[in-house]
C-alpha cells in the first residue's frame, strides 16, 4: 500500500515539475518586493478622504506611492500622512510646466514629502507636432535633469502612445531617448500605454539599458481595453525577467478608469504579489 501511495506522489510530482518552466525548478525566481500604485487611479477617494484612502491603499498590501498631485494638501501634510499609513512616495507625477515655472518650491517639496523623482507625466499637443518640436523638449527635459541632479533629485518622463507614433519617419518616444542625456533623465515607462502603440517594452530595454527606472504597471486585452493586472495580455513574467536590464527600481500599479477603484488595486496587487519570474 505504501509503495502505491509513494508511486503516484513521484508521479504527481513529476507530473508538476514537468508543467513547470525551468528556471521555476532551479532556484532561478524571483518576486516583487515592494509593489507600489499610482494613486490617479484612486483620486477621487484621495480627493475626499486623504489619510482614510492612504491607510486602505496600505492595508492592501502596498509599500510606495506616487503621486498625481497633493489634493491641496501641503508637502508637510503629506509627509505626516504617508508616515502614519507606514507608506513612502518615491515619486511624484507633474505637468511640464511645473517644474519650468517653479522649480525651487518643487525641489523643496519633493525633500519634504520624500521624492527621488520628479516625472513629467504630459506634453501639450501645441508642443509636438514636429520632430524638431519633440529635440526641443528633449532640451528643456536636460536642462531640467541637470537642475535635479544638483538638487539630489531624479528627472523623468512618463509616456503615453503618442510618443510611439511616426512622426516624419522617426517615433518620437525614440527621439526623447536619443536626444537626452542618460545621467540627467530617466524614463518612467507605462507598459499598457507603450504596448497600445504597437511597440514591444522588451525591445527598449534591450536597446536603452538602464534607462527605466520607473514603471507604471496596468494591462491590456487584446482589442486594447485597459484592465486590472494580469486579466490582459501582457506577458508580465517576460517584463519583470528583465527589470534588471531595464534598470527598474519602481513598479506602480494604476488603471485610469476602474470601475471600483480599491477593488481593481487590490486584484492588481495580488495577481503581482503572487507573480514569479526567472532571476534575470
């Protein structure tokens, strides 16, 4: 009975470790550590209970944020908020003209709230309707890199599809990334955005190493429909085996429009929590 018993769990287990990838078999995966979120995707709740959505987005499981803006709380109100919930925001998401405008006040408050990084999140249509356009901003995002660098902070870019258009036979998000310099500014690359414009996340971490940093981490269905993490097609091992090349230091989860906001971060974080991936 007992040579049965020991027969079929052998089986079973064979049965297991041959439906199981290789590096799963040989102490090549890895995790995520610490997975953050994009609090766009819950402002409205942030907007009328600040600490209350900080302190959910917490007891979910997240350990970072980045902000959209502050919802008219200030940098020292922020900071206090973000400690009682047992939280850090590593970054903060800004219009361009935020930085150009004021940069003293925005390196002041990202010291105070806790920034590494200050990221544009947006570029004015008026701004890029030619190559030449987008070298001029890829100027303006150097200048401002080299003013972060000398205040201890990190400059960035986050895209959308726009960027990975053809533009007079160039793709623009290229542009930015040839034309600036890599020891002034980062990318912060939305994976659901950068895959909607028909472009591959792999084939720029191969091509640009290092330069991203940062990541917004949302899913897409095959007819394009942006869903909660892992209910698209987006091959989230192949992306996170190669987090080392593409230099990622942050992942934030965000949806721009879920139908329950804490119910789709929560679905998001336990798809990632769970998620393994070869050690690359």
């Amino acid at each position: 009975m007992g040579s049965r018993r020991d027969a079929v769990r052998a089986l079973s287990s064979a049965t297991l470790a041959a439906a199981l990838p290789a590096w799963a078999l040989t102490g090549r995966a890895d995790r995520l550590k610490r997975i953050g979120v994009q609090l766009y995707t819950v402002r409205d709740a942030l907007k009328a209970d600040f600490d209350g959505t900080l302190q959910k987005v917490a007891a979910i499981g997240y350990k970072e944020v980045e902000f959209a803006g502050y919802m008219g709380r200030t940098p020292e109100a922020v900071r206090a908020s973000l400690k009682s919930a047992g939280l850090s925001a590593p970054a903060e998401d800004v219009g361009l003209e935020v930085p150009a405008r004021d940069w003293s006040s925005s390196v002041a408050a990202a010291h105070t709230v806790g920034h590494e990084s200050l990221v544009v999140a947006w570029i004015d249509a008026a701004r890029r309707s030619t190559i030449d356009e987008y070298k001029r901003i890829a100027d303006i995002f150097n200048q401002l890199g080299r003013q972060a660098n000398a205040a201890g902070l990190r400059f960035g870019y986050h895209n959308h599809a726009y960027e990975m258009a053809p533009l007079e036979g160039q793709v623009p998000y290229d542009v930015l990334l040839q034309h600036t310099d890599p020891d002034l500014v980062c990318f912060e690359m939305d994976l659901y955005w950068t895959t909607d414009g028909g472009k591959d996340p792999l084939t720029y971490f191969a091509k640009y190493p290092g330069r991203f940093p940062l990541v917004h981490v949302k899913d897409r269905t095959a007819s394009g429909q942006m869903v909660d993490v892992g209910q698209g097609t987006i091959d989230w091992s192949a992306i996170f085996a190669k987090r080392k090349q593409a230099g990622i230091k942050h992942e934030f989860v965000e949806h721009d429009e879920p139908g329950d906001p804490f119910a789709s971060i929560a679905a998001s974080y336990s798809y990632l929590k769970a998620l393994r991936f070869p050690n690359g």
